[in-house]
C-alpha cells in the first residue's frame, strides 16, 4: 500500500518528497461492454462494434472487440472486413456514440465524485490526482478498489485502474492486467516495474523508433533506460533523450482537470491594410501557426482539428477545418494543414484577416507525449524564449521575410 511518506527518499517520480498517487481508469471493451450490459443476449458472444462489416466486403475498422471477439484475434482499428474472415460467427453492430457519451457522463461523474483532478483522456479513460485526497479516503490503491466497485454497482461496467506516481507509469500499469484489473506501482519502484517491458509499451516509442531502437539492441524498457546519452542522441536525437527519461520512470507532467483546460486554442491577425502577397500572408500564417503551438505546449496540449478563419476585402468570412491523425502542438505541423486549407480557400481578391485555431484536444486518442518530430526542438524554443524573452528566436525563414515587410511598408 502506498500510504503518505513512504516515498523512501527515493523521490523516483522527481515531483518533490511527497510522491503522488496518479490513478488511471480505463473501461474495459467498453463499447462493446455497453451493448453486451444492454442486451444480454449478446453476453458471453463475440461482439465486434465497428463498420459494417457487409458480408466481408465492407470498408471502415473494428472500434472494439469484446474479449470473446478478442479471441479470435479480433482488435481495434482492424480493417472489418479481417475481423469478419476471422470471426464470421461474430455480432457486427454499429457504433452508437450517442448512447457511449451518455455512459461516458455517467462515468466521470463517478470519478468526479473521489476528486475534481480528473482529466479525460478519451470517452473511456481518465487520470486522477488523488493525492490529496488520501488523508480522507486512504490510500491510491483503496481508492482505486472503491472506484472499480462503484462502477461496477452503478454502471454494470468494469475498469482496470493503474495506480503510481506518474500519468506514465499509471498508464501503463491499468493496461497489464486487463480486464477488471487493479496494478499498483509503489512509490521508488517505477523503473524496477518498467524495465521488462518492451520498449513499445513507452509513449512516444511508434512503430519507426521501435524499430531503429531494436537496431542497436534495446529491446526492453530497461534497457532503453540504461543506455549512454551520447549514444542514444546520435541515434535518436534529443527525442533519445526524452524517451530515455521516460524509460526511467521520469514523467512530471500534471494531471488537468478538464475544467480548467482550454475547448480550443486560437490566434488571428487583420492587415492594416488588405493584402494579395503571397508571401505577406504565407509568413503571417506560419506566425500565427507558430504562436499557437507555442501556447498549446504551454497548457501541454495537441490539437486534432486544426481551422482556418479567411476573411476577404468584402468582409465574407469563411472557416475550413482538417483533423488530422497525429494530434500537433508545434508550429511546423499546424501550418502544414494550415497552409493546405488556406490555399483551397484564397482565391485573387485581398485578404483582409486570418485566423487559425487548433481544437480537438487528447480525445479518442493516445495521449501524446511526442505528437511530432520537431516537437522537442520547438520545447527547447520555449525554454529559451521562457528566459531571454520572445525576440530571442525566430525561424530564419522568417526574419528573411520580416526584412522584406518592412521595405514593402
Ligand atoms: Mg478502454
């Protein structure tokens, strides 16, 4: 049991002497827990909710598999048309997110009830900083053990709870023994707990960086964690760096309520005067873009939906939005589906203002340690910015052009 003060000295999450107790909740199956809980025809059968599958011919993914689907090798985000030859015995349904939001309410409002530090993460998923609270409620893996029954007795649904000192390890810990699974991670033990994992199990370790870290033989967690800086920044970068002190079971970020995090991020700019140049407005988007990551990574953010506000001479307005797979949070990657939406929108006439806005914050998705490559380049900004003030950096591409400006004005 992790009590208050038995922290060790160890300090391992690095948060101060008192470690934290970090909850991470995540429904089991859940879409496919909600119709086997409402239909109890379907309980003990293998549930697939996703696309139609269409006699196996059809187009779209699995959403989620029930465990009995799991079975036959059935999982997320398989295209439907593999889960039906895999599993044609299977019961298709269709995904009913007006019913899972409903349940979803329901939910956080249960956890809301042990502490207002719950931040969703997705319709089934949420952090909670119950460190507070433990003088009240007793320790992280009691109020876990309260949680999972009070799901269980007012939502017919279970969880798998990770209890530890950090988002990271906590996150990690609820997906080991799923499902209805309860893994704490005593205070001083992350590394020790992470260090036989697979690499891939780490945030920020996709498909490409397992790879090239398989290449020079680190398999594991561990040994991610106990490799030569110098040797994992020539061949990762400085995101060697990062994924190395994650490795280490180093990982401060706070929980955020949802209360007090932003719907969406935006910045928009009207010309003193209207403009067609090309470039004008190609350099005041990419600032625009950049002053938006900046804030993102400010509130540790990463949008999803990125929009562009065009206003033209004659006063029209008109608003594009793309979402995108990898949520971003620099700069480089909003104006990319920025400048995409601004050229199928400007047509000759002048602009008079633009705007650009990113929404869609860490639903449905993995949270996001790194959403992008250069998002660590641009950190190392920030911190630079933080202590010499916003002129100290600016993309060379940009100064060329602010030269420019000013002799056109
Ligand atoms: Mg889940």
């Amino acid at each position: 049991m992790n009590g208050i003060g038995d922290d060790g000295g160890k300090g391992a999450s690095g948060g101060g002497p008192v470690a934290r107790a970090i909850l991470h909740v995540d429904m089991d199956a859940f879409f496919a827990a909600v119709e086997q809980r409402d239909r109890p025809e379907l309980r003990g059968q293998p549930v697939v909710i996703g696309a139609d599958p269409k006699g196996g011919s059809g187009r779209g993914v699995v959403s989620t598999a029930s465990y009995e689907a799991r079975r036959f090798g059935v999982g997320s985000a398989m295209p439907i048309s593999k889960a039906y030859r895999l599993c044609p015995s299977g019961v298709f349904l269709p995904v009913d997110m007006e019913k899972y939001a409903r349940v979803s309410d329901e939910i956080m409002g249960v956890l809301r009830r042990y502490t207002d530090l719950v931040e969703p993460v997705s319709i089934d998923e949420a952090f909670l900083d119950v460190t507070g609270r433990r003088r009240a409620l007793g320790p992280g893996q009691a109020i876990a053990a309260s949680i999972k029954k009070a799901l269980r007795d007012e939502t017919s649904l279970t969880a798998s709870i990770g209890v530890a000192s950090s988002k990271l390890v906590a996150k990690i810990a609820s997906d080991l023994e799923k499902p209805d699974g309860l893994v704490v991670v005593a205070p001083g033990s992350e590394a020790e707990f992470l260090s036989p994992l697979p690499v891939r199990r780490l945030w920020g370790v996709g498909p490409k960086t397992e790879e090239s870290l398989l290449k020079i033989g680190i398999r594991t967690i561990g040994d991610l964690a106990r490799q030569d800086r110098a040797r994992l920044e020539r061949r990762l970068g400085s995101h060697g760096q990062d994924l190395r002190s994650l490795a280490q079971g180093i990982d401060d970020r706070p929980v955020q309520p949802e209360s007090s995090a932003p719907k969406s991020l935006g910045q928009e700019h009207t010309f003193e005067r209207d403009t067609d140049d090309i470039e004008t407005l190609r350099v005041k988007l990419i600032e625009l873009c950049d002053e938006v990551g900046r804030r993102l990574r400010e509130h540790s953010l990463a949008g999803r939906t990125i929009t562009l506000k065009y206003r033209n001479e004659t006063f029209q307005t008109r608003t594009r939005a793309e979402t995108i797979a990898d949520p971003a949070d620099t700069g480089e990657a909003i104006f990319t589906v920025a400048w995409r939406l601004f050229r199928a929108v400007h047509g000759r006439g002048r602009v008079r203002l633009l705007g650009v806005s990113a929404s869609g914050f860490g639903s449905h998705g993995q949270l996001q340690l790194f959403p992008a490559d250069s998002s660590s380049i641009e950190h190392a900004r920030d911190a630079v910015r933080r202590r010499f003030g916003d002129g100290a950096l600016t993309r060379a591409s940009l100064l060329v052009q602010r030269r420019g400006d000013r002799r056109a004005e």
